[in-house]
C-alpha cells in the first residue's frame, strides 16, 4: 500500500513524526553526562563537533556542563531551527554554531583537520555506518582527541528471527566484539564502552508511541509519506517490546569512547622469533629477571596462557619496544584476565609505546568477548585504559596490598561482573 511512495517523502514524514520530540534516538542526560566523563579530560573551552544533533539535546549540554564550543551538524534545518531557538533561550546562543551539512561529506571549509577536541554522535551514525564513522571522522581530531559514537548492536549471539529480520531491513546490527573490531580495523582504540540502560529507550519510545498513536495521516498537509512512517514506527516499537528490552535484551545501545591508535608504534601479537625480545625487553624495564622468567612460565601453563593475547610494541626498525601480557584467571568461580607484566623498554619509554601496547592487547580483548581485566599496577597509570579500584565491584585479591593499587577494568557491562576472590595461575606465586 506504501510502496509508490517515494525516498524523500517517507524522509519528510519522519522527520514530521519527530519534530518536537525530547530525543531521535535512545538516550539521557546522564547518560550523556557519563560518556562525557569518560570522553575526558578536556582544554578548556573544548571545541565539540555534534553530529547529526537532532534539535539539540546532547548539544546543549555539552556546551553548558563541558563549557564547550559546539558545532552542531544536521541535514534537517527545523532541527537545527529547533536548536537555535533553545540555545538563544539558555543563553547558549554564542557557544553553538549549527551547520546544514552531510555528516557523510565533512570536506568543506568549516571541517578542517585536527580542529576538534571531541565528535559527538549519538544514534547518528548508522546514517553512513558505523565503520565508515569512525574511520572518516577520526582525521578532523585534533592532538589527544576523542570520539563517542553510540551504535545499536546485538547483545546475543543467538538472536530471534523476527529481530534479526528487521534489524537486516533496518541496519544490519553486529555484536559488540564484532563492533569494537570494526572501530579497530578503522584505526582506533576503544578507550570505554558502555551498553546504555533500557531507561534510555523508554525516554525516547514512551513520546514517540503518544506521538504514533495521535497522528492522523489522512489531516490535511501531512506528508504522503505518513502512512508509511508510522506503519515503519509501530513495527520499531512491537520488536523493541517482545525482543530487545528488560526481558528481551537481545539488542541494545553501545556508546563507544575511541581515540585514533598512536600512528608511531605497529601493535600486534607476538611470534616464535619475538620470545628473545620479548625477555630482553621485560629483563630491562625491571630491577630483576623475575617478571621475565613469570613470562616464560606462563607460557608453559595451557591453562593460563591465551594464544594471541601476548602483544608487543615496535619501534621505527623493527625491534620491540615494549610488551603486555593477559592470562587467565578467575574472579571467584568466573573466567577473567590478569594484566602482567607490562613492560617498555628504557630506550623507548616515557614516548607512547607501552601505552600503545596495553591500548592494543585490552582491545584484543574485547574483541574476543572477554569480560573483565585486573591488573596490579600503579594507581596513576593503569585509570588512564578505563581501570578503576577492583574493590569498588567486590572483588579483591588474596594478599595484602593497597586498594588503590588493585584495579579492575569492565570490557562488557552487558554481562554481570562477577565478584569474590582473584585466582591467579600458579606462575605468579600468589
């Protein structure tokens, strides 16, 4: 019944459907507020470049708790009229500069590279793809720059028919491990992920189903294309209640924080030929050959060692730089990652590279569906890859040491983080 109606009416009539509406997508001001405190920190007066804004919610926000200078970019001037208006009422109107633009197109004179601190992009991005996003994006950061962009995604392996029908007519979703892999092969580091809570649809849903059910598609100078948009609304509305929410949950919302990967260090897996290397480096970087002998033990344990999860840093001619290591352990009964020991070489340390090592193996990590990762370490180095106090999750190693120097680093908020005691294989004598 709908199919002559052509692309750019059902546009106009969904973007009809949403005017006015509180958000286009899945999200909250604190949510908001949380991924921007994992976006930081930030210069003062950050440049933010909002795309695909909507009429603005995330934008004002930005621009009066981060003190930002908010360029706010959407292809739907009422929108960017819409923000415009609210930005004059909050006395924001000198902090945001809206654009009409193709957040697909970013090459004119207003995107030059490194002009901006931090890209937003909250359920905008599946507009040109996640991949291409982030893969196009990242060259107008500037030094030290971050991105958020949220992505729908699987949260099973396994899903229904039904959702997995309309989501392959309506964007394709991946998992998160196959998510977090599209954003590496694209040339970043995950710095953080987090699954968005079902609260965050039901602030977006709960209008928009009012707003479905009050629309009258025969009114006079409503789009042709209404019809079909809310026909398109109703169908998005019944999956999201039988198979994606509280007792669906087979899909969801990932926000992701993610920096460009450090263009001077090659990560990846260490081979055979690396394992001289690989103990020379760790010999080094330590007053003892203790950390590198605990390599070579690990090794030899079939339960702890994880092929593929041992990483090494190059420099400029070929020689290892720096190294990190994870191995299995278990945090009461369920299966996590130990991060030890990670080592840089005194010739190439204090410029990146073991940075660019943890960054590596930690997203190899997440790629693989891994969970968790402790980590013993210094309590003003490790928080910079996300860690935080292990005991804050009820977990805590099985000797004595300080709190602040036990940490843990959540990869998947989408599976309960288990708690009790760490198990550490045998090697580390503990």
């Amino acid at each position: 019944m709908t199919d002559h109606i052509d692309d750019a009416s059902r546009t106009e009539a969904f973007f009809t459907l949403h005017h006015r509406l509180p958000r286009q997508s899945p999200g909250s001001d604190a949510t908001t507020r949380r991924l921007l405190d994992l976006t930081g920190p930030f210069p003062d007066r950050p440049r933010v470049l909002d795309l695909g804004c909507g009429p603005g919610r995330a934008t004002l926000l930005l621009a009066a708790e981060a003190g930002a200078e908010v360029t706010a970019v959407d292809l739907h001037q009422p929108f960017l009229d819409e923000l415009r208006e609210a930005a004059g009422a909050r006395g924001l109107g000198d902090r945001i500069r809206t654009v009409r633009a193709d957040m697909g197109d970013l090459t004119g004179p207003g995107f030059p590279p490194g002009s901006f601190d931090l890209i937003w992009a909250e359920g905008s991005a599946y507009c040109i793809g996640f991949a291409t996003a982030v893969r196009d994006w990242q060259r107008l950061l500037a030094p030290g720059g971050a991105m958020m962009i949220s992505e729908c995604v699987w949260t099973t392996d396994a899903p229904s028919a039904v959702a997995r029908d309309f989501w392959d007519r309506n964007g394709s979703l991946r998992t998160l491990p196959e998510t977090t892999a599209a954003a590496v092969a694209a040339g970043c580091t995950v710095s953080a992920v987090l699954l968005q809570p079902d609260s965050d649809w039901d602030t977006y849903y709960v209008p928009l189903a009012e707003r479905v059910e009050s629309a009258d598609p025969a009114a006079p100078g409503v789009s042709p294309g209404m019809e079909w948009a809310l026909a398109a609304t109703r169908e998005e509305l019944a999956v999201r209640r039988e198979y994606g929410g509280e007792y669906g949950g087979e899909y969801g919302y990932a926000a992701y924080v993610l920096r460009p990967a450090d263009p001077r260090w090659t990560t990846r897996p260490e081979t055979a030929a690396d394992r001289e290397a690989v103990h020379a480096v760790n010999s080094a970087a330590f007053p003892t050959r203790d950390e590198a002998d605990l390599v070579d033990a690990l090794r030899a344990d079939a339960d702890a060692w994880l092929p593929g999860l041992s990483y090494v840093a190059e420099a400029p001619d070929g020689s290892v730089a720096a190294y990190a290591l994870l191995t299995r352990c278990r945090v009461g009964d369920a299966p996590a990652l130990a991060l030890a020991p990670v080592a840089t070489s005194p010739a190439h340390q204090r410029q990146g590279a073991g940075q660019a090592v943890v960054r590596a193996v930690l997203d190899e990590a997440r790629v693989r569906g891994e969970a968790l990762v402790v980590v013993l370490g210094h309590p003003d180095y490790y928080p910079r890859f996300g860690f935080g106090p292990a005991s804050r999750h009820g977990i805590r190693p099985g000797f004595e040491v300080p709190d602040e120097a036990m940490m843990a680093l959540v990869l998947d908020d989408s599976v309960p983080v288990p708690v009790g005691m760490i198990r550490y294989p045998a090697a580390f004598g503990v």
